[in-house]
C-alpha cells in the first residue's frame, strides 16, 4: 500500500493536496477536525481519475 506522502505525489498537478487541513473552513456550521489528507479537484472531470488512483493503493477514501 503506498503512503499519503508517495499518493500525494502522484497526484500533484490534477488536484490541490493538503495534509492535517481543518475541515472546519469547508462545512456551513464551521465544525471539523482535521484531514489527514485533503484532495482538491483542479476540475470536476478529474474527480473519476483521483478516485481510480486512489481505489488502486488500497488509502481509505472519504467523499463528502
């Protein structure tokens, strides 16, 4: 299984990549603690190739 560090690597480019990002910045009630990695889309078209990526090391993927 590869790390959050090699698969934020990989992904650099297609997607914004931030780790222990609050999650607080991102909800209507201002609540959430951090992600241990937070992946950002540079365009909605490539949220199907992150989530292929992602489904091949084994990471444990949240949407929301």
């Amino acid at each position: 299984m590869k790390s959050l560090q090699q698969l934020s690597e990989q992904l650099r480019g297609i997607c914004r990549v931030s780790f222990n990002e609050p999650l607080s910045g991102y909800t209507s009630f201002r609540t959430g603690g951090p992600a241990d990695c937070l992946l950002i889309p540079e365009t909605a078209q490539r949220i199907p190739e992150i989530i292929r990526e992602i489904n091949k090391t084994g990471v444990p993927l949240t949407v929301s």
